[in-house]
C-alpha cells in the first residue's frame, strides 16, 4: 500500500479531555483485560490545559525497525509494526528510537508492544468508542486538510 | 467474585504495621461497595462514637473504590473517604474522581483504612503489593499541586496518582479537604483535617495488575451503549456548560443564594454564568477516568490574577461568587484555586465568609474582629484574603472561620446563630432553601448535614414536579426514593451525573452483575441502598442525632424572601413537620427519627436492632 493511503489514529487535543476510554477499551482489544496500563495507546497530560492521546504513526522508513539489533521488528505493507516476540529480547532501543514514545516494553513480559490498528476487526476499536471524536482514523492528508479548515475557521471567527 | 480486588489494607499509623483483610461476597452483595463499605466500616471500627474525637488517634480514616473502579464503566472510577466528621461529629464522608480510583484498584486493593497516628509528617506509597510509608516533612506547608509534584519526582514515574492534603489539612481546619489529580476533591466533612491529624500528607498509588470483569465482552457492549446515550440531552448542560450552566436557571426560579442567602437571585447573575464562563474564563474541558460527559471545566483568569487556573463548578462558582456578592470571574477563579492548593471545601468556604460577611455588615463582627478586612459583600479582595486566612488559621479571622459556620456562629453569638447557613454543622450548598422546599427537606434529613448529593431531592423542585413552594407529607417518599437510589449510586461508585441515562434501577443491577458476574436484581439493589442508609443513619443516632437535627436552619421559617420572583418564600414549620413526619413513615423510623427494630431486622441489620432500634 502506498504511503500515502495510509490511514492513522490522529487525536484533536482541543477535543481530548482525558477521558482514557482508548486506553481502556485498548487493554482490552489487545490483552483482553481492563488495565489501562497495557494500552498501546496512551494518553498524555501535560497540566494544566493539555491533553492528547498518542499512538503508532506508521512512519515512512520507521526508525523504530531500523534500531532493532534482532531485526525483531518489521514494517507490513499497510504501515503496521510487526513484532516477532521470539527474537525481541526487551532491550528497548526501539522505545528510545521512537519520536514519539508509543512503541513500549510490556509491563509483564519485558517484549516490545506497539498498536497494530486493531488488524483482527478491520479498524481501530478506540476511535470507536472515543465519546468525543477526538480519535480520527484517516489519511495524514485528510488530518491536515481538516486542521487548515480549523485554523481558517477561528481565523475568521477572530476577525 | 470479580470487579473487586477482594482486598483490602489495614494501616496502624501509631506502629507502623500493616495487615491484610479480605472482601467476601456477603460484603459486596449487601453492601456493593463505597458508602455501603464505609458506613458498614465506620459503624464497626467505631463502636461508640459519641466517644471519639474526630481529630484523636483513635479516629479511623477509611478509602474505598466499588466493583466498577479500574474497567471501562460509564464514569465509574470514584473513591470515597469515611471518617468521623470534624466539622459536624457524625457520620463523615465524601467522593472524589479521577483516576485515582482505577489506579488503586490496578494496584490489586479496594481500599484503605488508616488507624492510629504517625509520629512524623508521612505519606503512603502503594506501588501493587509494595506498600512503605515514607517520611513527608519535606512536603510539609506545600500546596496540594506542589505536593503531587514533588512526589512523583521523588518516586521516579508521573504515573503515580496523588490524593494529598493542603496547609489547611495539616493545620486541621475543619473545613480542609482531600485533593487528587489537582482538581478532584474529597471535598466535605473536613476529611482533610482527620488527614492531617494523623500526620498524613498523601497516599500516591501506581498500580500495574489487571481488574477481572465477569462478561467483559458484555460489558463492553452495555457501555458503548451508555456512552452513547451520556450524548444525549440527559447530560447536555454538563458537557457544554459544566455545571455552571445553573447558574442562570436558579436565578430565573429565584433559588440561586447571594448575599449569604439573604436572597435567592443576583442582580449580576449574568455576569457570572456559565454562558459567560464558557466564552471568557474556560481553557480546557477535562474529564475524570473513564467518563463519557467530561464537565470540568478548567478556567483562567484574564485581568485580574491573571493566569490562575482553576476547575469551576456550580457550587464553588455560586457560593464564593453570589452568596459573597462576588460579581466577578476572575476573583472566583483565583477564590477557587486559594481553596483547592491550600485545601479547603470550595463550598464550606464559601458559605462561612458568606456568614462572616453579613456579620460585618450588621455589626456583629467588628473591624478589628476581621483582622482589618473590609469584609463588606462584593469585595473580591477581601473575600481572597479571608479564604488565605482561613485556610491557614491565621489571626483572629482565620482561626474563627476555620472552625466552620455552626461554631464560629457559637463563638461570635450575637443572633448569628440565626443565619449560620447549615445543617447538622455541614454548610449548605448552594441551593436556596425557601423557594425549593422539597431540596429543603432532602437537605436536612441527609446523613452527613445539609447535602444536595444524597437524595438529589433539588429536581422534582426545579423541573416544576411539585409546588416547590410548598411543603406536604408526599414529599417524604421523593426523599426516600432518592435516597435509596443514591446510596446505591454512591457505592457502586457512580457519577451522579449518569442517573439520567439509566432507564431503570434494573439498568444499574445490571452494570454491577456484568462487572462482578454476582446475580443482581434492580430490587435486590434498592434494598442495599435503604440498608446502607439506614446503617449510616444508626452511626449517627449513637452521635446523638434525633428528630431535632433533622431541621433546616431558622432563616428557612423566619425570613421571607424578597425577590421578586418568589417574594415572600418561606417554608411554614407545620408544613415542615409533616413532610418530616411523612418521610420517617417511609423509612420505617419512629416520631423522633430512630429506625425501628422492625425495620434494621428486615434489612438484615440486626446488630443495629439490637443497639440502637426501637420498638416502635
């Protein structure tokens, strides 16, 4: 697939509120559990006003694969990390390696965990059930023609 | 059983010992969970509380989570806190959100009781099963949000979740709270101030194990479909406004206090609105662990002190703003910020400086009395120095408000006793009394004082249900019914703000069996809901409550209202009486307010029958 048709879960922080329901529902969809500190996506919150939940981008070229020293990690076709838990060994080179900070260790067993979209129901389960829209799955062009709309909005509205 | 993490912990403070205890099923199916285990907790650790002093060693302070703490439940990730009140010497209690709850849920415990004293300024690390409790004369004097932060610097990892008291608490105001996540509070009875009588700064908790849930699959269905539903116009006016979106529809019905309730509207109600608050003050909407609705609204001073933050709700809004003729945003802003860092109840203070205002004005509190304050209605300056002062005890002012209006109004007498807003010696919450009787009635007959959270019975007045004028025997059975309902809202532990989404109490028995997999029926659910009152409710006859407590301050019978819009307002003491009376027929309670044996042996009370029943 072509990079550019790849979709992502983007996050609007004017519309996140911290709610964690990504995270709970992600536990879930992942492990089967509810244990928001198993999510593989996180909410981040930086006091007092900002708030914004970050996961895997499925970055051309990821730097994540490239610091793996087992070749343990793989990017697929649709832009999803792959991880083969037989030769990943927790070392965490990739979390250091990740801009980001959403490719993570396990908090039991020390392998690396990062979001795989939800592969096994088509789409990802936390835009789902964000309560504010504040998860978008869409193509990085699509997020930046809705935030030129946004930031042309509350231009005009300004004036 | 799941939902629950079957466990909880036992801290003796004076020894520095822990023991373990387990949550059986008998516990969780007649009790479900946060008041139903506080008040079942504090009944039995404090066999006679008329005994105890609440700021002693021998007080107990008790946290409790539900079965629903730590999943997925629509907004149900509260913690409660129990202890005998210091500000009223009953049955003390409060709930906070957050995502403290989840993470001590995750962290494998229910709850937490604490005994005894430290020696020395501590705080209670709970990392999973690593419990240590460390030294905090470090964190001594610090602020509330200054204290979360030094914590999680000093334990290494922001993900440890911090409820921590404030100056206040160290100093024992009575009005001093439990703050966590900066702006969620525990916020009534002076929990805060039993806190800091036990040399206790803070409980910070990681927790990295998984909640069991029975249906999870079940679960997870049941709750898109609530989430969705917490969309609708159940919930609108606290997703968009917050709760400040009353503002407006209690000084149309003439129920918004100002002036230390000397009136029900004000005449710069626009200015303080929650329209107003959305387009000028707030900065960010944020919601509690789990919670679809997200009503707190976050706010930030624009001329004066700028900069300030704080979270503005309804009732701090209205009773450090109108009920101290405060017509400003900004000053409410930083009012509400001096009181959630240094830790006291936004709506206690509020109502206290209300008093202490129109003490000023008539005379009774002189110049010198206020430490120089120019403590006139309207002035924001002298309402911040005020709320500094109380929540440091300092000079003469700060040392008579920290003690809370019923005492305060002892000590300064003078017939100020006659318009100390409370009841039960909790202040009032910003609910005018004359021109909604039935939120009166509610009020007043609540197990921890003058409480708009335990029957909710406000909204058959404000919806026009019934004459809210007026008081009649019927309007018992609308407190009954609600109180019932809320303790059981209040023990799952729920968000109140989610009632209007469930389309039966079978909905709520439902949610509780997909969490813990127990059958659960909506009528097995209500009964544990009448039981936990009712023992709650005991607690507080063996403090010494009886009928004569059950009444709402003189200002409710002797002064007409003059606005307009309900002139002349007042509830009628025979009125009162019955509508007294015909709620105790409801709850099966005796002319003077005591449970009948009869009554505590049908709920499976019969300790309680025993100690403290009556015949008839």
């Amino acid at each position: 697939m072509e990079s550019r048709l790849r979709k992502v879960i983007v996050c609007d922080p004017d519309k996140c509120n911290g709610c964690r329901i990504c995270e709970y529902v992600c536990s879930y969809v992942s492990e089967g559990v509810m244990n928001i500190k198993k999510s593989r996506i996180r909410v981040v919150r930086i006091e007092p006003f900002l708030n914004i939940a970050v996961t895997c981008r499925k970055c051309e070229d990821p730097v994540c694969v490239k610091a793996c020293p087992r070749d343990a990690l793989k990017q697929k076709p649709n832009g999803i990390i792959a991880i083969d838990e037989n030769k990943c060994n927790g070392c965490g080179w990739c979390v250091e390696a990740c801009p980001f900070g959403v490719i993570r260790l396990h908090l039991g067993r020390r392998k690396v965990i990062v979001c795989d979209y939800c592969e096994k129901y088509g789409s990802p389960k936390c835009v789902e059930y964000c309560p504010k829209e504040a998860l978008k799955y869409v193509t990085v062009d699509q997020a930046g023609r809705e935030l030129s709309k946004k930031a042309v909005k509350i231009l005009l509205e300004e004036r | 059983m799941k939902g629950y993490a079957g466990r909880y912990l036992t801290i003796d403070l004076t020894r520095g010992k822990t023991v373990i205890d387990r949550v059986d099923e008998y516990m969780a199916i007649n009790y479900i969970g946060g008041y139903g285990f506080g008040a079942r907790a504090l009944y039995d650790m404090l066999p006679n509380p008329a005994q105890i002093d609440p700021l002693s060693p021998e007080n107990v302070l008790i946290w409790w989570t539900g079965p629903l703490a730590g999943t997925i439940s629509t907004a149900g990730n509260k913690y409660s806190v129990f202890a005998k009140s210091p500000l009223t010497g009953i049955f003390g209690f409060g709930i906070s959100s957050g995502l403290f709850a989840s993470e001590l849920k995750s962290a494998g415990w229910d709850g937490i009781v604490f005994t005894g004293r430290s020696e020395k300024p501590s705080y209670l690390m709970i990392d999973d099963d690593n419990i240590e409790l460390r030294d905090a004369s470090h964190l001594w004097g610090r602020t509330t949000w200054e204290t979360e932060e030094m914590i999680k610097e000093e334990l290494g990892d922001e993900s440890f979740v911090v409820a921590s008291i404030g100056p206040a608490g160290e100093r024992m105001v009575k009005l001093a709270n439990i703050t966590n996540e900066r702006n969620r509070q525990v916020g009534r009875c002076g929990l805060g101030a039993v806190m800091g009588s036990k040399n206790l700064k803070a409980v910070a908790v990681r927790g990295t194990k998984d909640v069991e849930v029975a249906d999870i699959e079940s679960l997870l269905k049941f709750i898109a479909d609530l989430n969705e539903r917490c969309q609708g116009p159940a919930t609108e006016k606290y997703r968009i406004y917050g709760t400040p979106a009353n503002v407006l529809v209690h000084n149309k019905l003439g129920c918004l206090p100002s002036y230390n309730f000397q009136r029900g509207t004000f005449e710069y109600a626009e200015e303080v609105s929650g329209e107003m608050m959305l387009k000028t003050h707030v900065k960010k909407i944020i919601a509690c662990a789990g919670c679809p609705i997200a009503c707190d609204h976050v706010n930030q001073a624009r001329e004066a002190y700028a900069g300030s933050t704080s979270s503005v709700d309804y009732e701090s809004l209205a009773l450090l703003g109108p009920n101290c003729g405060i017509r400003s945003l900004d000053f409410i802003t930083k009012a509400v910020e001096i009181c959630d860092t240094l830790g006291v109840d936004t709506i206690s203070a509020g109502n206290v400086v209300g008093w202490a205002m129109e003490c000023y004005e008539k005379g009774i509190l002189s110049r010198d009395e206020t430490d120089g304050i120019d403590l006139r209605f309207g002035n924001g300056e002298a309402l911040l120095d005020a709320l500094r002062r109380l929540c440091l005890r300092e000079g003469r002012l700060g040392s008579l408000l920290a003690e809370g209006v019923r005492r305060a109004s002892q000590i300064v007498g003078k017939g100020s006793e006659k318009f100390a807003m409370h009841c039960k010696g909790l202040e009032w919450a910003a609910y005018e009394l004359r021109s909604l009787q039935t939120s009166t009635l509610g009020f007043a007959v609540s197990n921890r004082g003058a409480d708009y959270l335990r029957s909710g019975s406000y909204q058959v007045d404000v919806k026009g249900q019934v004459d809210r004028l007026r008081l009649d025997r019927s309007r018992g059975k609308i407190v009954y019914d609600g109180e019932n309902l809320y303790a059981i809202i209040d023990s799952l532990i729920i968000c109140k703000f989610t009632r209007g989404i469930f389309k039966s109490v079978d909905e709520l028995a439902k949610l509780y069996t997909l969490v813990t997999g127990l059958s659960m029926t909506g009528e097995q659910i209500i009964k544990a809901g009448e039981r936990i009152h009712n023992l709650a409710r005991c607690f507080n006859i063996k403090c010494g409550i009886s009928r004569k407590d059950d009444y709402p301050p003189p200002r409710a019978f002797e002064d007409p209202l003059p606005d307009d819009v309900v002139k002349g307002a007042v509830i009628k003491r025979e009125e009162y009486d019955e509508a007294l009376d015909g709620y105790y027929e409801c709850r099966g309670w005796n002319k003077d307010g005591i449970p009948t044996k009869r009554k505590l042996l049908e709920l499976g009370l019969n300790k309680e029958a025993e100690e403290v029943g009556v015949e008839a």
